[in-house]
C-alpha cells in the first residue's frame, strides 16, 4: 500500500516537475512549431518578439527580432549592416534574398525602395508562416517569397534569363550551415545571376576558423571584396564582379541618414565599419568537392 | 595457400564491400546537393536507390553464384563494382546538368540522378552478400551461422563507412578524391582475389 502511495506520489511530482520545465525553458512563448528542418520558437518578452531556432538543450541565437513598440527598427548589427548595399548601390530594381527569417530586411527594403522587385528565397514554410503571422511580413506584387532551396531556385532562374542588381545572403544561422551554400561554384552562380554592376551582400560568420575559410571562398569567386566588421563580432562581406565603392561618410549621410534613421541605422559608423581583409589567405576555399563547413565550426 | 585462410578473406572483402557502399552513399548525399539541395526528399531519393540496388543485388548475386562459384567470379563482382563507380567521379556534373533541364521538380530529379548514378555500382556490390554466402557454406548444420558472422561483417562495415565518410573524410579529401580510394579499394580487393583464385579451393 505504501509502495503504491509512494509510486502515485514520484507520478505526480515528475508530470509536475516536466510540465514547469517545459515553461521554465521558454518564457513569454507566443508559437512553437517543429518544422521539417528546425524547431521553431516565437517568443515575446521585454518588449521584444524574436524567432529562434531551437536544438534541444542548447542556447538558442535568435534569427530574426523586433522591439514591438518600434517595429521598424532593425534590432541586429548584420542586418543593419547589410542595408549598407544601398549606399553602394541606392536604387536597385531587382532585390533577392536568400534566407527569410522574420522578413525584416525585406519589409524596410520594401518601405524604402516601394519600385524595387523584392524576392526572398525560404526553404522552410513553416518560417515563411510565422514571419507573415508575428513578424509584419506582407507579400504583394512587389514582395515574393519562394520556398526552395535557394542554390536549385537561383540556378533554375539564371537559366529562364533571371537578373538581380543586389542580392543579400542570410541563409546561416549558428547551429547548422546549408553547405551547399558555401562554396565556391554556388557563389559564382550567384555571381552570374547579377545584373552588371549589380552587388552582393553576405552576413557571414565571424569566429572559428570557418571565418578564414569562408573569406578566401569568397575572394576565390569574386574580384572585388569589402568588409564590414561590427564592434560585436558581426561580419558582411559586399562582393561583386565590377569594382564598386562606398561613399564617403558625408555623402552617405546627406543622402541617406534622414531616410535609414527609424530604422535605427547609423550610417556615419556603418561606413566606420570598413575593414581591410584581415583572414589567413593560404586558407583553403570551400568547393562542391570539399564543403565540411559545419565540421570546421568544432 | 590454407583452405580455412578463405574464410577470413571472404568475410574482409565482405566488409570491404559494405565499407564502400555507405561511402558511396554519404557521398551521394554532397554530389547531389548542388543541383537538387540538401533537403530530406535528396535524402530520401539516395536511400530507396541504394535500397533498390541492393535488394537487385542479392537477387543477382545469388543467380550468380548457381553458375559455378569461385574466387575469379567473386573478383570479377568488385572489379565490377570499382568500374561502375568510374561514372560517378567522371559524368557526374554533366549527368546532373542533363537531369536538372529535364525536369523542375527537385524530388523526381534527385531520384534520376540517384539512379543514374548510384544504381549500377551498388547494385555489384549487393551482388557481393549472397555470393559471399555461397563461399562460405560447407554444410547445413553451419550455414545459419556463417551468414550471422557474414552480415555482421558487411554490415559493421557499413556502420563504420558511414561515420568515416562523414565525420572524417569529407573533413580531409575532395568527394573525388575519396571515390578514387573508394574504386582503387575495390579494384585491389577484387585483383587479391583473383590472383589468389588457382590457389584456394572454393568447391
């Protein structure tokens, strides 16, 4: 009898204990969804709604972030790094992007250029779902969304004649890299999917030593790379296949600062951020043949 | 050379086999990608392939192996296999490219490309279970056993081909590269037997 009372008493308190760790562990959850390819978390507290992707007992980063109160400000460095491509190239007509998230970047580039054709590539629906239902993104004609993987999209597209002025990679996120994606042959198809003079824009991992690796990858698929490198670690690169400069800090400013203001980008200390390359060039470039990306970040 | 020396040399080239084939499997995976993506119906595509081929595989072996049995035609099954590997390191970009304008649909396409690829080397090498079966049979009272200690071995091949392939190789070498140890493996294992094939009696 006391050996039932005792089972009954360990049933209850371990169905209790699991049911608080389950709301310990994510406080403030709006939506979970496991996905095909990740789990998916929306959470909202302090005042700010993010989208994480989730691997069981590790720290998640998030992806994609929004203060509720001011939503048009981009809450990341890399992604107000990346609205740099527009001092290089201010109006361009034909936007991909590769890697959706919560859709902030195609949301502010569709508020500030509302001609440009905005193409964002998603591989997962369910991220397409929960951006469109807690993260403001709206399509309409100007602003698409295709859920494929971005390497068998852009290469279909080049075939049918498709062009892009600028393109911005955001496929990465620090817990699994699409290989596929980091190679030498997929960024001189991205290479050839622009228009002349158009430019790339890549967030792009700045620790271990996938940092040196990616670099030379890049500068092996075109002739002229840049870097932005932000104080917490964030990295862009802008490449293209026809040289290209950044205004000076003035220009940029008169031009551009009234209009990138709410969304909370500096345009003065986005310019600071130019580096010159500062990686191993003897690095080997990663290629179809040799990708183990997700290897060289142990 | 030694009668009992032939089993040993048939359960190591059974695990040389089984080595090889997830090789060539996880592979499969990286060669596919670029023209088809890394998502789970590439995956799924890749498996029921080699599933497919193997199941044709022990069909055929077995066939093979009613039509007299020796070291020479068992030498002959990986020589086979090594130079149907061949197309893979030499065609598969053109292959791919060809498979990729025929059809928009990633999942078919990757299922082509599986197939056109990775069919006919692991079809040979599913031909080498049953024949090994056929090497290592002296009576019935045995038979059971040497075909638990003949998959044990294939397939414990298997297992430690794929976590090589994926936890070093890819790290170390081009996917070529490795195909090229992968086939010159093969071609050695199946020369070894043939010249050791006036030697062993396999009746």
């Amino acid at each position: 009898m006391n050996t039932v009372r005792a089972l009954w008493a360990f049933a209850l308190l371990a169905t209790a204990s699991y049911a608080q760790a389950l709301n310990v562990t994510t406080p403030g959850l709006l939506h979970e969804e496991r996905s095909l390819y990740r789990n998916i978390l929306v959470t909202e507290r302090d005042g700010m709604r993010c989208m994480r992707f989730v691997v069981h007992d590790k720290p998640a980063h998030d992806q994609s972030c929004f203060a509720v109160a001011d939503p048009r400000r981009l809450v990341f460095d890399y992604t107000q790094m990346l609205m740099a491509t527009l001092l290089v190239k201010p109006e361009p007509a034909e936007i991909l992007v590769v890697g959706l998230g919560g859709g902030s970047l195609p949301m502010a580039m569709h508020e500030l250029l509302p001609k440009a054709r905005i193409t964002s590539a998603e591989i997962d629906p369910a991220v397409v779902k929960a951006a469109k239902r807690f993260f403001n993104y709206r399509e309409n004609d100007r602003v698409l969304t295709i859920t494929q993987d971005a390497r068998v999209y852009l290469k279909r597209a080049v075939r049918e004649g498709r062009r892009w002025d600028l393109i911005i990679l955001d496929a990465f996120n620090s817990d699994y890299i699409p290989e596929h994606l980091m190679t030498r042959e997929f960024l001189e198809e991205v290479k050839g999917a622009l228009k002349p003079g158009g430019l790339v824009a890549a967030n792009t991992f700045s620790a271990s030593r996938l940092y040196h690796h990616e670099s030379v990858t890049y500068e092996a698929a075109f002739p002229h790379v840049r870097m932005l490198l932000g104080q917490r670690g964030n990295r862009v690169l802008l490449a293209a296949a026809d040289p290209f400069t950044l205004p000076t800090a003035d220009e940029a400013a008169a031009r551009w600062q009234a209009r990138l203001a709410p969304y909370g980008v500096n345009v003065r200390a986005l310019l600071a951020m130019q580096s010159p390359p500062n990686w191993d060039r003897k690095a080997r470039v990663l290629t179809d043949q040799f990708s183990p990306a997700n290897l060289m970040r142990r | 050379m030694h009668p009992h020396a032939l089993q040993p040399l048939v359960f190591a080239s059974a695990f040389v086999s089984g080595f090889v084939l997830m090789v060539l499997e996880m592979l499969g995976g990286r060669i596919l990608a670029p023209w088809f993506g890394a998502d789970v119906y590439v995956w799924g595509s890749i498996i029921a392939v080699f599933m497919l081929a193997l199941s044709l595989g022990y069909l055929l072996g077995g066939r093979w192996s009613l039509q007299g049995v020796s070291l020479l035609r068992f030498g002959l099954i990986f020589l086979a296999a090594g130079a149907l590997m061949l197309p893979v390191v030499a065609f598969a970009v053109p292959v791919m490219e060809a498979i990729f304008d025929l059809t928009d649909d990633p999942r078919y396409g990757s299922l082509m490309a599986a197939l056109a690829l990775f069919l006919a080397p692991s079809v040979a090498m599913g031909m080498v279970s049953p024949y090994s079966l056929r090497l290592l049979i002296r009576s019935r009272e045995t038979s059971g056993a040497s075909a638990g200690v003949l998959y044990f071995v294939s397939t414990m091949g298997s297992a430690l081909g794929t976590l090589a392939t994926s936890f070093y190789f890819v790290a170390l070498a081009e996917v070529n590269q490795i195909l090229g140890v992968a086939i010159a493996v093969m071609g050695a294992n199946g020369l070894l037997l043939i010249a050791l094939h006036r030697r062993m009696p396999t009746g």
